[in-house]
C-alpha cells in the first residue's frame, strides 16, 4: 500500500513545490520512495501551470534539489479524499482546506512544522514578497520538518 503526502501552501509556486521536492528526496535517501507519494498544490489557482518561482528553483538548486519538473496545480476536493496526510504551510491554509474537507478528514489535516525537530515555529512563511533570504530560511525548515516526517513514516510504516 502507497501513503499518499500532499504538500500546500496558497500558489504552488514557493512553499509546497519546495516541500514536495526536498520531502522527495530524503524519501529516496531513506529508500522510502515507492512506499509513499508526494505531491504539491495550491489553495489558490494563481499560477496553475507554472513552474515554481525562480528565486525558489536557484535556492533549491544550490542545495541539490531541482523543482523544474514540478508544475503549480490547485488543490482538487478529490486530493481531500486521495491523500493521506495534507500538511498545510501555515495556518490560513490549513484553514481554507478545512473548509474544502467534510469533518472526518480534518484529522488528516495538519501543520507541516508539526514534524520540525529543530525548529519551533508552526508555519513555514511565504517568501514571495520579501528579500532572498526568505527562501534559504523557507528551506532549512522544510529539510528539518521533511526529515522529521520521513522518520515518522520510517515507524509507521515499519521501516525502521
């Protein structure tokens, strides 16, 4: 059986396709990469079709992860059924796919940093607007709650 991760944050253009390509990784250096799926969406439809931003690709591409391949999509009300685990990047997203999601799923529903082993915040921050710093701050977060996420699946999924 396939667990199925969908990774949010509001265009799928920074946060999310950051999470799903370093999360990728470390499956695959874990050798859980055919036992769980990773995916990334968007809240909102902004920028469907697009790659992820370009300061996005070159932070990530300067600690080996290439996001070039990935595509911004929006979150589909099917992803509410599909997916295991919905980690939002902060808490107005978690909200709005709390809205889109019948009650019982809600508990799949959670924070991304929820898995962070070394850092205390709750939500990854949305680099778009700020300086460029914002995206190697937005990587160390995602590399420590991604690792502390696979660690969790390693156990769950008798992998260990």
């Amino acid at each position: 059986m396939i667990f199925r991760v969908l990774m949010v944050c509001m265009g799928n253009i920074c946060r999310s396709p950051t999470a799903e390509g370093v999360f990728r990784h470390h499956l695959k250096t874990n050798m859980l990469a055919d036992k769980v799926e990773v995916d990334s969406a968007g809240t909102h439809g902004y920028h469907v079709g697009e790659a992820p931003d370009q300061r996005t690709q070159r932070a990530a591409l300067s600690r080996g992860y290439n996001l070039s391949q990935l595509r911004a999509r929006k979150v589909a009300p099917q992803d509410i059924d599909y997916f295991d685990l919905i980690l939002a990047m902060d808490k107005t997203n978690l909200d709005n796919l709390k809205r889109l999601a019948p009650p019982e799923a809600h508990d799949r529903i959670r924070l991304f940093m929820e898995f962070a082993r070394n850092f205390d915040d709750e939500e990854v921050p949305d680099p778009y607007y700020g300086l460029g710093h914002g995206f190697d701050l937005v990587l160390d977060m995602v590399e420590d709650a991604s690792q502390g996420l696979v660690e969790k699946l390693k156990k769950d999924l008798g992998q260990e």
